[in-house]
C-alpha cells in the first residue's frame, strides 16, 4: 500500500524578486471545482473574415513590415487599431500634490505569427519559431535606435482568452513605451545587489544549481531532515545555447523560464545559431505542455536588458530570459489581497510531469 504524500504547505521566496513570493498548497488542488474542458482549439488554415489570414491584408491598420518582404509572407506586422500606447502629438502633463502623469507616449504593434489561422506555437516548425523571434529581436532593435524617448520595448504573446487573447488567429505584440516597467526594474536592481555582493549573475547561478545542486530540506521544529531535493530536476529541457527550467518558486502551476546557458543580457545580441536552438527548446517546451495541459492557453513575454547609458552598468548581472505562463486558474481574493501567490501543484511534480512526455 503506497502511502499517500503528505501535502505540500510553504512558502518560497523569489530569488530574483524576494518581495513577490509563492505559498505552494497542495491541498488546494483537491479542493471541490467544476471542471472545465479545455477551450475549443480553432484549426482552419484560413478564416474568410479574419483580419490576420493572408489575403485580408486591407482588413488591417496600415502594415510595418513582411517576412519574407516579397512573395507570400509568413509573417506580418502591423500597427495595433487599438494601442495602449500611441505615437500622437504629446498631451500637457501635470503634476497636483501627489497626482501626476506623463505623456503615454509610445508605440503598439501586431505581429502575426503564421499564415497558417489555427496553428498553435508547438505545431510550428523550429525554422519557424526560430524566424519568428528573430523578427521580434529585428524590430526591437528598430524601436530603440528610431526614438531615444522609448525606454523599454516588450514583446509578448497571449493566447487564448484566459490569457487576454482576442483573435484566435496565432499572434503576438510588441509595446514600445517610455518608462521601464516595474518588474524589469526590480529584476535590474536586484540582480545587481546580488552581484556587488557576491561578483556572480544570480541568473547564472540559479542555472548552476539547477544542474548540479542537492539540497535537504529540514523540519523547522525538529530539525529532522524531510526530504532531500534534487534541483536538477527542475530542468525541462536543455540545448546548446539555451535551457528551460521551471522556477522554484514558481507562480503558475505549469510555468517555465527559458535562459540562455552562457551569461547574456541583452536578447538583441542572439545569433542566427542560437535562435535555432532557442526554437528547439521553445517547440518541445510547448509540446510538453500542451500534452499535460491540454489546450493550454498562455501569456509569454520576453525580458532582457533595457537600452541606453544607464543600464550598461547591469550588463554583469542581468540575464535575458523569456517567461511562459500557462493560465490554468485564476487569482483569488487571498492573492490579490496579500499579493502572495498560490500555487496548488508542487513545482516539483509539475516538472517532473513535463519531463515524463515522452516527444518525438
């Protein structure tokens, strides 16, 4: 008879951001809920009246740029009809006590990622994805040196409609805005004191770890050893350039950071060579999901090394990375009221289900 685990109550600390934390509790997943089947997947190659199927460019806001830029495209970008951000004529700012605004400057763009309607990221070919991200690298760099007023550019994806998708054909975004978000800037900060600290990349040593760490984890009361971890086994998949780890502390159930191997900052930088590597990992990452989840709808964003003069100085001790965060539950009142997050799948278990799909 096989003893049932003992649930799972702690919580972890994020290295990268201590102030956000993760209260894994297993017991919360037996918890009574409906459940839901996965949202219907939209397979068509093409779609009559859908703005983003090749053949309804005229549908669209005016286009930026097509990949390949002549014959039948396999990527398009184009601006959004409904940006966050926008390139007018600025407003008047103000400032009244405590109130204060700055002008929303800044640009908001569509990339549609495949001709194809329906065809998910782990159905493209590694060529691809591989062409995909080498368009969001191109045109970030493009953003930055067009206007020294944009601070930071984001590239991002959301599928689905958990995840804020609101056209089913497979698409992403790219912001360009004048501020550098929060959670970048805290990554930036952070990641620095670690490194005055201990003159090491925090990223690069959690990349260490995760391929050659043991730890043992004590009962606080007893000191009486519960279990020994093996941080190793946090690692989904693993390439030449690239390697794709699930967080430790990790926010959603199924979430995975993808980082370079060696120390890079800056994701501009990426080769031709480790693009194709980076698409390998990406496409069996995605598969490995999508055979656990099952029609796994997601955000995904890139973060990587804002540009000018005042960020060279993080070039030591920051490290690109691209976050994958499936939406499999949605916030309660207890993490938005204390910020913390609940991750009812032990980090763990999760990896080691990614780990068991056995890919082509």
């Amino acid at each position: 008879m096989t003893d049932t685990p003992k649930p799972v109550r702690e919580i972890r600390i994020n290295p990268i951001v201590p102030a956000e934390s993760v209260l894994v509790a297993t017991a919360r997943g037996m918890r009574p809920k409906k459940a839901e089947a996965p949202a219907p997947r939209d397979t068509r190659a093409h779609v009559e009246n859908c703005p983003f199927c090749r053949g309804n460019e005229h549908m669209t806001p005016p286009q930026i740029a097509l990949y390949p830029a002549t014959g039948d495209w396999n990527i398009r970008i184009v601006e959004n009809l409904y940006p966050v951000l926008g390139d007018d004529q600025p407003q008047s700012a103000f400032s009244y006590g405590l109130q204060q605004t700055i002008d929303g400057y800044g640009r908001h763009e569509v990339i549609v990622d495949h001709d194809h309607h329906g065809i998910t990221l782990h159905d493209m070919s590694v060529e691809h994805i591989a062409m995909l991200f080498g368009v969001y690298r191109d045109r970030m760099e493009q953003l930055y040196k067009s206007d020294s007023r944009i601070r930071y550019v984001l590239a991002f994806k959301n599928f689905g409609p958990a995840a804020g998708g609101s056209i089913p054909h497979t698409h992403s975004q790219i912001i360009a805005m004048p501020v550098v978000p929060e959670n970048v800037q805290v990554e930036l900060e952070n990641s620095r004191s670690f490194h005055d600290k201990n003159h090491h990349c925090i990223f690069c040593a959690l990349i260490d770890e995760a391929l050659t760490f043991e730890a043992t984890i004590y009962d606080r009361a007893s000191g009486e050893v519960r279990r020994k971890v093996n941080v190793g086994q946090f690692v989904i998949e693993r390439g030449t350039h690239f390697i794709a780890i699930k967080p430790f502390a990790s926010r959603y159930e199924w979430e995975v950071h993808i980082l370079p191997l060696k120390h890079e900052a800056d994701f501009l930088r990426t080769t031709p060579e480790m693009l194709a590597d980076f698409a390998r990992i990406m496409r069996r990452t995605m598969q490995r999901l999508d055979a656990v989840v099952g029609g796994v709808q997601y955000n995904y964003f890139l973060h990587s090394l804002p540009h000018g003069d005042n960020f060279a100085r993080c070039e030591p001790s920051y490290h690109w990375h691209l976050e994958i965060c499936p939406r499999t539950s949605i916030p309660t009142g207890f993490e938005l009221g204390s910020g913390l997050y609940v991750n009812t799948i032990s980090p763990e278990d999760a990896a080691a289900r990614l780990r068991a799909v056995t890919l082509e």
